[in-house]
C-alpha cells in the first residue's frame, strides 16, 4: 500500500494541479481574470439565483386555450365547407375538446361526413420517414350528429409547436429587458422554465409574460354604440363588445372581422406626441399589412376603428385621412414604461397561447449577497475547527489529512468550476457537510492504524494493513452517501439540486484527497526507511 | 506528543446488553413521532402546500403589530407575520386560498401587499408556488425517500447479507420517523431543503451502520466461534472510537453553518444535527442487535475466498 511508482506519483499530482488550476480564477473578481496569463481557465464558480438574486419562472402554456381556438377556426371552415356543398345543418358549435354539428337531412349524411373528413390536414409525425397522421377525428354520433375532435398526434404536435414558439416570444421579450444571460428552457411537454438572474423589477418581467399581447386592428361597428350594447342592444353576430382598459372600462361594439392584423408588424417604438409631448407607440407594418390598412383607411374615412389588444381596447381614434405610408402611432393612456413594453411586446410577437405562472422564485440581490456571505463564513468557521480539531487529535497524520481536506476544498471548487455547476446555498452546506465527513475517511485509516500498533505490529506494517483494511469500508460507506446524492441530482430542482451536485462532488473528490492523497504523502515521508520505531498518531 | 482521545483505546462497554432498553426508548419514541404526526402534524412550508412566502427588510426594527393590521385588511385569507432571524427582517406566509384554482389570486397577493407597505420596505425574497406544483413536489420528495431507501436495502444486500439490509433500513427507518417527529414537535417548517436533509440523514446513517457491519463481517470470519452478542459488542467498541470522532468533525462543521450560515438554512442544518445524533445511536443500538436477532451466516469461508 505505501509504495507508489513514478507514473502513479505525477498522475496524483497532475490531477491536484489540475484542480489548482480550475479554481484559480475565483481567487480574482471579474475583470481581472481576462488579465490571467493566455492557458489559464477564466470559468469561475456559477452562482446559483439564490445567491446572486434573481427570479425563477415556471410557465405553463395553457393547452385549453390552444385547442380551443383551433376548435373555433374548425368551426368557421365547417360552416363554409357546408354551405358550399349544400347541406343543411343546425346545432353547430363547440363544446369542450370537441366541435359539434347536426345535419338536417339524412339523406345527405354520407356527402357530410365526406365534407367534414376533407377539413383533416395530415400533420407530419416523423420528420425523416415523412410518416404522416389524421389531424381530426370525426365522429358520427347517430340521429344527425357529428363530434370532431383533434387526435393525440394532432394535439401533442400543436402544444409541441406553440411550446416552442413560446420559447422562442418569452426568450425574444426578456431580451428587450437587457438582463444578462437569461436561461430559458423547456420542462415536460407544456412548461417553460425561465432563469433571469440579477433582475432589479421582477414584476415587470411577470407583467411582460403574462401577456399574450395579441394586437389586432378592428373597425367599430356603426349600428350599436357600446352603451347601447351595455344597456340590452342586441349586438349583431358579426360583431362583438369589448372594453378599454381605462377605468371606469368603456365599452365598444367592434367587428370581428380583423381589419389589419399585429402580426403585420414589423416595428414597433416609444415616440412623444409632437403636439402634447405624451408618449406614444410608433409602428409600422409590412408592405402587405401597409397596403391592407392603406386600403381600409381609404375606403372608412371618418369612421372610428379600435386597436386591441388582447380583447382590450387600447384607442379607438377616428380615421382622419388615409394611412398609406404603412406606419402609424397609438396614442392612449401611456407612461413612458407603459408605452415602451407594449412597444416590446409588439415588436417580440404574440404569444400562440396564454401562459400561466405556475411558481415563481424571486430572491433579491441584498438576500443573495448576505447568503454568500454568511454562508463564507460558515465555511471557513467549520473548515479551521475541524482541522484544529483533526491537528490535536492525529499530530503528524492529522496535519497530513489537514493537507488533504485543503486539497479536497480546492477541487471541490476546481470541479465545479469547469462544470460550471450551479452552486447554491443549499450547496454550500454540502461542501460544509463534505469537511466533516472528509475527514472519516482518515479517521477510519488512523483509527485502524493504531488498532494495529496495540496488537503488536511495527509501525510500517500498521500503517500498511491500516490503509488497506480500511478502504472496504470507506468505499462501502461512501457509495451509500453516493447514492442519497444521485437520487437528490434526479429527483431535485433548483437549489436542492445544488446541494446533491456538491455532495456528489465532494464525496468523490474526498475519498481521492483522504485515501489517495494523505497515502501519498505517508509514502513520500516513510520512503527508504526501514524500520520506524515510533508513529505519533 | 501525546494526542487528545476523546474515547479510550480500547473500550469494553455492553452495548448488546443494553439493547432491550434502548429498543424501548425507540420504540416509545418512534410511537411518540408517529402520534405527532397524526394529531399535531408537520408545518408544511408553501413547497408542499402551495401559497405564497414573502421575506421583507424594513428600515429599523419591524413593527410586527402594524404589519398584521396592514396586511390584515387586505382579506388575503390566512397570513402568518413574524420575525425572521434579526428585528429587521420579516416573513410573511399567504396560504394558499381554498376557491383558488388558477394562479392568478397568489400573485396578485404579492401585488396587493407591496402595494400595502411603505415605499421603504424592500422586498428580500418571494416565492409564490402553485397547488399544481406543491402537489407534484410532495410526490418527488415521497418518491425521492422511498427509492433511496430501497437502493440501500439492495446496497446492502448486495455487499453483506439479507438480515444486514433488514438491520440497516430499519435503523434507516428509525432515523426518518424521529427526524419528522422532531419537525412536529418543534414545528420547524418542512419544505423541499428539508427532504434534501433527510435524504443526507439517509446517507450519513448508512455510512455509519456500514462501518460496524464492515467490523461485524471482519470479525465473523476472525472469530467463528464467538457467540454473535459478543462479537457485536467487540465490533461496536473496535470502531467506537472513529464513529466519536466523525461525529465531532461532522456536528463541528454543522454548528458553525447553523449558528453563522443565516436564517435561511437553518431549519436544514438543524435536521442535520438531529440526524447525525440519531443516525449515529441507530448504527450501535438497532442496527447491530438486529442481527442478533435475524442471525447471520456463520460460515463465512465460501465469501472469504473471493
């Protein structure tokens, strides 16, 4: 057990300076490890949101509200589908995962359910084989009925769809907001995990995503006025009453009909009224949406329209001339910051679906800077009494395993910097943790080692059986902890899940410090001496 | 240079014959743990209850009277005020409401409250989890504790004997069911880091129990004769002395996290203390008398070959 050859000795060390190397860069702050010599690493220790403040964002794409608009177009396109081959219906709307319709005469079901089938678009299953699956399923029902419902590969293709669009909005909206390196990931099939770290106005961020922001330009309806419409009017089926977002709220009659849609849009600004200096949203749209509202603008001169956003009127001016240059401006109840996020919310796009928070974890960076640093001081409290500790406890072998535990902390930091794990708070009570039980690895071997002076042995034979008969034991006792750490890594998020990486770590690198490490430094002392009388142990 | 002992060379303490009385403590603290966790129950924290968490820092000592009358007018359902490690520092817990079935009403609980208190109030943490969430949380950390504790039964049996795996899970068992009746009694707060704690319970119980079976299995092949009491005794003395000093480096280094590393984590650290006390009792006074009791292969010349 004590003799080492030459390549096992500069393997050992070659690992020890390695992990030298890697936590070199945390001893500087960070503008001064751009200034470290060409080879050195520059990843220092990745602070997790609970330390350096931040929020943490779980979204849900709501799978209702996606199914449900695509259940809502179906349903245009069976009443025109339909009518265009003559058949009767009645009873026709959708009821909820399904659309529903009843064909009057029975003599035509056969040429309806043909009509129904042909709404299916095939959607692509397997990119690369090209297989293909039915969209809709249409069922008949009897007396008349047909129930379409969309499939499982229709649905699940649809949520993988608007997930990743959505991903690609949030990532887009949280960009405008100018944090740095926000993490936004996909979680199971309908979540969105957000990461924002060193976020300042959390609120703002939620008010940013909680929007779907779909923006629509609509004419008013000329027959009822929204007062009417609030009083008992009949609204007309073509239209349909919204609210502004001013309080008290006041009432419209809009068109369904989409006049121009947001979608248009290609740019979107804060601008200040030239006249009142009130902030205003500047945009313009593409050349096919500019000349659309060219055209609509030409032919509703004089009329009011309204400009909504997700079924909120925002204004509702009177169009004065016509808007032919494809650019326009809202003006409406706007501060500057109101102003500038419907600007980013324009300009990132419409979410396909709303999304709903589902938790939120925001700690600030006064919370995050006290963690680390008591958190520090823990660390350093418990690392110097346990070497204090170990020191009168082993004299020569405690100092050895006090060189090992210090070895073990510079890994511990070294690993996780290349890894770029996250630590934690939780995480950094593993790496305390870790102290302690570092040294039971050593306890173990001098323990064993003494046992074995008081049965008679010498002292190199004691230290020999010593290490050997205790490394069973030490593996057999870490690979249990071992254990507790994977299942936590699996089964944990966030920051219980920077303790289990630490813990997971440490152990590993504790057993190479306290066995490999400490033995080596036995060997080297030992080395050429035969006989040694006395071990102070 | 003589060097400190905290436990002598060699001990011969009966712990074996101590064994039935311990097994009664156990036993009348396990039925103690279980009764207050039916009766009083633990105090979920909102990762498993859902609801919101708010950390607020006031200029000067906080008036906690004043903070109930403001946030109590705004009819959030129950709230819970109180001071949080310094004068300074405030928690404040919204539960989660009982009509609530979206999300929408606990987030507007956090807008409601920062509107509620002065401008000067800074908002230290916020954490708003949803019934949906605390729902799938229990189930993880149930799952978590469960698959943990059958890996160890399979460790165990794998590397010593069936009646070494039954031994270890039940002083595994035994550690578990005290920590959580500590929990009740005390009525720390049990949230996610809490499970991450017993699952590093679960570890460092092991390694303990791991070290005297190691001794037990070395001695069964030493000593073939021996009557298993005394062996066990012998094995539990010979490491005595290590498993003292573990734990003293281990609770030296968790003292200082629980007396310095903030408010935050000490409901971790403090399970952890417990752990190690109980952990370490387990692996001398239930782990190695249930040996006695199951029997263990005697002859272990077969294995001592490979």
């Amino acid at each position: 057990m004590l003799y080492f050859s030459k390549p096992k000795i500069f393997l050992i060390l070659a690992c020890l300076f390695a992990g030298i190397i890697f936590s070199v860069p945390n001893l500087y702050d960070d503008e001064s490890v751009n200034d470290l010599p060409e080879f050195f690493p520059k990843n220092k220790l990745n602070l997790g949101l609970d330390l350096q403040g931040g929020s943490h964002l779980l979204l849900e794409v709501e799978v209702e509200a996606i199914v449900k608009e695509r259940l809502e177009n179906l349903l245009s396109d069976m009443r025109l589908n339909l009518r265009e081959a003559r058949i009767g219906y009645s009873q026709i709307g959708v009821k909820d995962d399904y659309a529903t319709v009843v064909i009057r005469d029975a003599s035509q079901l056969d040429e309806a359910r043909r009509v129904l089938n042909e709404l299916s678009t095939p959607i692509a299953t397997n990119l690369f084989s090209g297989a293909t699956a039915k969209e809709l399923e249409v069922e008949d029902i009897g007396n008349g009925r047909f129930n379409i419902k969309l499939t499982e590969a229709a649905l699940q293709n649809r949520v993988l769809k608007s997930v990743e669009q959505s991903i690609e909005i949030v990532r887009r909206r949280i960009d405008e907001l100018g944090t740095t390196e926000p993490s936004i990931q996909r979680q199971g099939t309908s979540r969105i995990l957000v990461q924002v770290p060193g976020l300042d106005d959390p609120e703002r961020l939620k008010a940013l995503l909680g929007q779907t922001a779909k923006m629509n330009f609509h004419l008013l309806d000329r027959n009822v006025s929204g007062y009417d419409a609030v009083g008992g009017a009949r609204v007309p089926s073509g239209a349909k009453l919204v609210f502004s977002e001013t309080s008290p709220a006041e009432p419209y009659v809009i068109r369904k009909r989409v006049m121009v849609s947001g979608e248009r849009l290609v740019d979107a600004s804060v601008g200040f009224d030239p006249q009142t200096g009130a902030p205003e949203v500047d945009f313009r749209f593409d050349s096919l949406g500019g000349r659309k509202f060219g055209e609509v603008t030409k032919a509703n001169v004089g009329n009011p329209f309204a400009i909504v956003l997700d079924d909120k009127v925002i204004s509702a001016p009177v169009i004065r001339s016509p808007i032919l240059g494809g650019s326009g401006r809202i003006t409406g109840n706007f501060s500057v910051e109101t102003a500038n996020d419907l600007a980013i919310l324009l300009r990132a796009g419409a979410l396909p679906a709303p999304l709903s928070i589902l938790e939120e974890r925001t700690v600030g960076p006064g919370l995050g800077a006290d963690s680390v640093e008591a958190g520090t001081r823990a660390s350093i409290i418990g690392f110097v009494a346990v070497m204090i500790f170990i020191l009168i406890s082993y004299a020569l072998f405690g100092l050895f395993a006090n060189i090992a535990l210090i070895l073990n902390m510079v890994l511990i930091v070294g690993v996780l910097s290349l890894l770029q794990a996250t630590l934690t708070l939780p995480g950094i009570a593993g790496i305390v943790l870790t102290i302690g039980m570092a040294v039971d690895a050593n306890v173990l071997i001098f323990e064993r080692i003494r046992e074995e002076i008081r049965n008679g042995k010498t002292a190199l034979v004691a230290i020999d059986s010593g290490y050997s008969r205790a490394l069973g034991t030490i593996l057999d006792a870490n690979i249990t902890t071992l254990i507790s750490a994977m299942i936590l890594f699996y089964l944990g998020s966030g920051p219980v899940r920077g303790f289990a990486v630490t813990l997971g770590i440490g152990i590993i690198t504790s057993v190479f410090t306290a066995f490999t490490v400490t033995r080596l430094m036995v060997a080297l002392k030992y080395r050429g001496q035969n006989r040694v009388e006395k071990l102070t142990i | 240079m003589r060097t400190l002992k905290l436990v002598p060379a060699e001990t011969k303490i009966d712990f074996i014959r101590l064994h039935i009385a311990s097994f009664i403590v156990s036993l009348f603290l396990v039925a103690a743990s279980l009764g207050l966790f039916f009766t009083q129950g633990l105090n979920f924290g909102i990762d498993f209850k859902g609801g919101t968490l708010i950390e607020i820092g006031t200029n000067g000592p906080a008036n906690i009277g004043d903070l109930r009358d403001v946030i109590g007018k705004l009819d959030l359902g129950e709230v819970q005020i109180q001071e949080f490690g310094s004068p300074d520092d405030v928690l404040i817990r919204v539960g989660e409401k009982v009509d609530a079935t979206d999300n929408a009403d606990n987030l507007s609980a956090v807008d409601k409250i920062r509107n509620a208190l002065p401008q000067d109030v800074t908002f230290r943490r916020v954490e708003v989890v949803g019934p949906q969430i605390s729902g799938e949380l229990v189930q993880a950390g149930f799952l978590a504790v469960t698959v943990a504790i059958g890996l160890m039964l399979f460790y165990i049996w794998l590397r010593f004997e069936w009646q070494f795996s039954v031994g270890a899970v039940l002083a595994l068992i035994h550690d578990i069911i005290l920590t959580i009746g500590v929990f009740c009694l005390i009525q720390i707060e049990f949230n996610l880091s809490i499970i991450a704690a017993i699952l590093t319970i679960v570890g460092y119980s092991m390694n303990d129990t791991v070290v005297v079976y190691d001794r037990v299995r070395e001695n069964l092949r030493r000593f073939k004769k021996m009557p298993l009491s005394e062996l066990a005794n012998m094995s539990i003395n010979s490491t005595l002395s290590r498993t003292v000093m573990t734990s003293v480096t281990t609770l030296l280094a968790l003292f200082s996290l629980y007396i310095l590393g903030g408010e935050v984590i000490r409901g971790f650290t403090m399970a952890m203390i417990w752990g190690v006390f109980v952990g370490t009792y387990s692996s001398i006074f239930i782990a190695a008398p249930v040996l006695m009791y199951l029997g263990v292969k005697r002859d272990w010349s077969e294995a001592a070959k490979d």
